[in-house]
C-alpha cells in the first residue's frame, strides 16, 4: 500500500466521563461511567500493581448496579462482563479484549443515538488496541461527525498508518475515504481529493467498484460547490464508469450531476437529466428538489411559461418539507432571476439567505449573498451555454439511459450488511 510513515500518538484520554449521564439511563450511566474511570487507572497503571487497584471481592451495593445496568441494557451483558473483568481480574484481563468490549458499547450507544457514549468508549478502545486500525477508523468517523475535528485528524491518520503497517487493505480504504470526508467537510479541496482519490483506488482493487462510486460521486458533489466544474465532470465521469446499473445512489448522482450542470449553465442537459432523474426519484424531498432544478433549467433554456404555476406549486410541496428550503429557494430565484422577475427572486434569495445564516451553512448562504448582488444589480444569469464537443455528447447519453433504465435493485440481506460496514 504503498511508502510506510510515522504512525502519530492517540489524541490522549479525554476526561469527559460525566456526559454520559446526559446520554444513557441512569443505572446504566453508573456502571459506564465507573467502568471508564477505573479501565483509565488501569491502563495507566504497571501490569504488576493492577492487583492492588480493586477491592478483591465485589460489594453488594456494586453487584446490585451491575443488575440494574443490565437491566436496563440486557444486549450489553456480555459487553458490560467484558469491561468490568478488569476490576475482577486486574492481572490476567486482556487489554484487546476489554478493547471489544469497548466497542461492542461505542457501537451500542451510536445506534441509540448516544453520541459522546459512542465517542467515549469508541476512543477507549482505539487506546486499549492501539494496534487495530478499525477502532482507530471508528474513533475517527464519531469524533469527525461530531465536529472534533483535531482528535478525528489523529485518528485517521493512525488509521491509515495502521492499515498500511498490517496491510488491512479494507481497513485502509475506510479510513482514505473516511479522512477525505473530513478534509470536505473543512472545505480542503486539495486534501479531499487526494484522500478520495486514495480510498477510490483501494477500493476497486478490492473490487469494490460501487464503493469507489460512491466516492468518487462525493467528491464530484463536493467539487461543484467550490466552482471547480471541470475537475467535478472528471469525477463524474468516473463515478457513471463504476456505479453498479441498479445502485441505490445512481437517482441522486444524478441530481448532482444535475446542479453541476446548472452551474456551468449547461441548461439543455441539466433539464433532459433532470426529467429523467424526477421519474425514479422515491423520496419526496428528492423530488422537490430535482423539480425545483428543472424548473431552473427549462427557463434557463428559454422557456418559462410555466413558471409562475410551477413556483406555486413548488412552494406548497416546501411547506410539507422545509428541510429543504435553502437548496430550493436558490434554484427558483435563479430560474426568476432568468426571467427577469426580480421581486420574486429577491424574496426567494433572501429566504435561502436567513435560512442559511440561522442553520450556520456558511457555503449555501455565500451562493445566496452572491445571487442577492446579481439580483441587485439586475444582472441575469449567463443563458444557455450549449456543449457540442462528442465526448460531452456522449456522456450525457449514457446518463440519460443509465437513469431511464435504472430500478432500485432488491435488497439481499448478506450486501446490504456488508454495505452497513463501510460507511465512512
């Protein structure tokens, strides 16, 4: 997998254990809290002088809360006898299996939605097995999501130093495309790409081509909002190359390749793409979105009869879902803005505008100010810029048949589980 580098140290113990109680039911919030307080003095302790760290023999009022615990929790039974062998077992407890343990938990809370829980122990056991780079990856997508950004950097990279050290080919393609989501979501370009770009590669010699898909489709989404269109459309290219016929994400590659298109004002491909991707469309929000897009692209094109009708009922499907709102509002003040209707497109943009401000997407609200100037100024969108080189030609053929022809593939248990396992 490539040159071998130096592996960083662990972002440290974090000493946040009191979250936990603002998390988890109580009697079991108890035994965890515990539990990570003495697997702490543990570690930290000589192998020689764990002995004298417990009481020898379990008190009542201890085996009562671990009865209450695992009442409260009884899938974590065996997770909750792993954690505590080493108050139990000071000397012989294994620190790779008290690591399971750890993880068993950190996988427990993050499905229920307990997110520093699911941090704590996720991190305690990338600590415990400092060698195992899947807990490193799973440290490092939790504290990422999160928003903890500077511990997430350690543990992808530990990751990936740790993959490459055991040649864990699998474990090396998580983390490549888990660190580039990181770099996307601080908005590096360059660091994005490359960590894209490596996960991509890893994953088709594993012969994982939905996967390498799946990235290299983010990376194209990722790259059309900073403007950098024609690298996107290498991505693209790409990414229609690898995705399986009936992939579950083929519908919404689409749309993106579609709003790539409305920023290069390519509007006679977004609307013949956008046509098509409404039909397979299944989520209603998709649909919302995908029809405010190819109303942008037909007045793009020149052809704006329908506006005012399509606008109104655009608007009235919004209110069922306002999740929505920015990305919608954005795209009916360019298709006004097209058709000269500036009060119109003003009252939209400046929606979108308050609406990214109050949510703190500081990338929707930056399009928003800037169509705001436009509309200010009374200066159209550019029309339509009409592609006649073969290669694009092609392309979008392809596209068009691939998405007419495309049926949700039927859900096979034994993919679907292997699928779960590498979200990033």
């Amino acid at each position: 997998m490539g040159e071998r580098h130096a592996i960083p140290q662990h972002p440290g113990w974090r000493r946040a254990e009191a979250q936990i109680f603002d998390e988890v039911p109580e009697a079991l919030a108890l035994v965890l809290w515990q539990g990570l307080r003495h697997l702490r003095a543990w570690l930290q302790t000589p192998a020689p002088r764990r002995a004298d760290l417990f009481h020898p023999f379990p008190r009542l009022a201890a085996e009562s809360r671990l009865r209450d615990a695992r009442a409260a929790a009884p899938e974590l039974r065996a997770a909750l006898d792993g954690l505590l062998a080493i108050t139990r077992s000071p000397l012989t407890a294994a620190e790779r299996d008290v690591a399971a343990a750890c993880a068993q938990i950190a996988r427990w809370a993050e499905r229920n939605g307990h997110a520093q829980t699911a941090i704590l122990f996720a991190e305690a056991a990338a600590v415990l097995d400092g060698s195992d780079p899947a807990f490193a990856n799973h440290a490092g997508r939790l504290t990422r999501n999160a928003g903890e950004f500077a511990r997430a950097d350690l543990w992808f990279q530990r990751a990936i130093g740790l993959a490459r050290g055991a040649d864990a080919s699998v474990e090396y393609t998580r983390a490549q495309l888990g660190y580039g989501r990181l770099w996307h979501t601080l908005g590096d370009v360059e660091r994005a790409r490359k960590h894209y770009n490596r996960g991509s590669v890893a994953a088709m010699r594993q012969g994982l081509e939905w996967l390498a898909a799946e990235a290299q489709h983010d990376l194209m989404a990722f790259l059309t909002e900073y403007g950098l269109f024609e690298a996107a459309e290498l991505h693209a290219r790409r990414a229609l190359a690898w995705y399986p016929k009936r992939h579950h994400r083929f519908p919404l590659f689409v749309a993106d390749l579609v709003y790539l298109f409305l920023r290069e004002s390519h509007y006679e491909a977004a609307s013949r793409l956008a046509r098509a991707a409404f039909r397979t469309a299944r989520h209603p929000g998709q649909r919302l979105v995908i029809a405010a897009q190819y109303l942008r692209a037909k007045v793009g094109s020149g052809d704006a009869q329908s506006l005012n009708t399509s606008r109104r009922r655009i608007l009235r499907i919004l209110e069922e879902h306002p999740e929505y709102e920015i990305v919608v509002r954005i795209h009916l003040a360019e298709a006004n803005s097209h058709a000269r209707l500036w009060d119109a497109a003003e009252d939209d943009a400046r929606i979108a505008l308050d609406r990214a401000i109050r949510d703190d997407d500081d990338l929707p609200a930056s399009l928003a100010r800037e169509l705001l100037q436009r509309i200010a100024g009374r200066i159209p969108p550019p029309g339509n810029q009409a592609r006649t080189d073969h290669a694009f030609a092609m392309f979008v053929d392809a596209v068009s048949e691939r998405i007419g022809n495309w049926r949700p593939a039927p859900t096979i248990e034994s993919r679907s589980s292997v699928r779960r396992g590498w979200v990033a």
